[in-house]
C-alpha cells in the first residue's frame, strides 16, 4: 500500500506534454557584462523545487539556467562594490534585496512547449547591457533573436 500511495504522490509533479506537443528550448545570454565592471548580474531563482532561493552570477554570453520549468528566474543588477564588501554573492541576503531593487527585465530563459504543427526546436536571445537611464537604472535590451 506504502509503494501504491509513493506513486501517486510522484505522478503529481510529473511534467506532462499535451497531445502533438513537444518541447521549444530557450537560450537566453547576456553579451556585454564585461563593458560594465561596476555592477554584476545576479540570477535569483525561486521555485516549487527550491527551498529558499538560488543565485547564480550571470556570467558573459553563458546561457542562463532555470532549472525546472516552473521555476521563476530573475536577474538583479548589483554593484560590485557592495558585492566584494560582503565577501561574495553567497553572502548577500538576497531575499531583502528583491524587495527593494527592481529586477533587469528579459526573456524568461526556461523551455516550453507548442503544437507539433509548428517546427521550431530552439529560440536563441541575445541581451545586451546599453547603459543606465536618467534614474540610474541598467538598461538591457534585445540584441538578437533567432
């Protein structure tokens, strides 16, 4: 009975596809970090799977990494001063910053799916930092899409 109720309870995080669907990979980078050594990309992933939160250093033209489907990833500019005063990403309370910091906006970089009638496998997005704005703000735009 143990092994029947184990099942069950495993089948409801089962990742279903619909009928004459399939998967769409999404690539998402950001190309020009290096131009602006003043600041870092952060990656803050919360999701159904994570207890808390991860983060991840965003680094220059690697594909950013979600994890589960139903993860939500989303990128914070921080500057590298405060990062290298608290000894590092790791260090930082991440959680008190999303409340007041608000994120770079860009393509959700997880996988989804479509009908079969469609034949697109891959989607590549390429970011890139512009500047800041009058508000001192990063600006990310899309640079490329294919």
């Amino acid at each position: 009975m143990i092994l029947i109720i184990s099942g069950c309870a495993a089948s409801t995080f089962a990742d279903v596809i619909p009928p004459d669907s399939h998967y769409v990979t999404r690539t998402v980078v950001i190309a020009n970090t290096s131009q602006f050594p003043e600041v870092q990309l952060v990656g803050y992933i919360t999701g159904p799977t994570i207890s808390g939160y991860q983060i991840e250093q965003i680094k220059e033209n690697i594909a950013l990494v979600k994890g589960y489907k139903f993860n939500t990833y989303t990128v914070y500019a921080v500057k590298t001063s405060f990062i290298q005063s608290k000894g590092g990403i790791s260090a930082i309370d991440f959680s008190a910053i999303v409340q007041k910091v608000a994120p770079v906006q860009i393509l959700d970089p997880g996988s989804y799916y479509i009908e079969n009638t469609k034949p697109l496998a891959t989607e590549s997005y390429v970011y890139r930092i512009w500047g800041y704005n009058a508000s001192n703000q990063l600006v990310v735009y899309l640079a490329q899409k294919s």
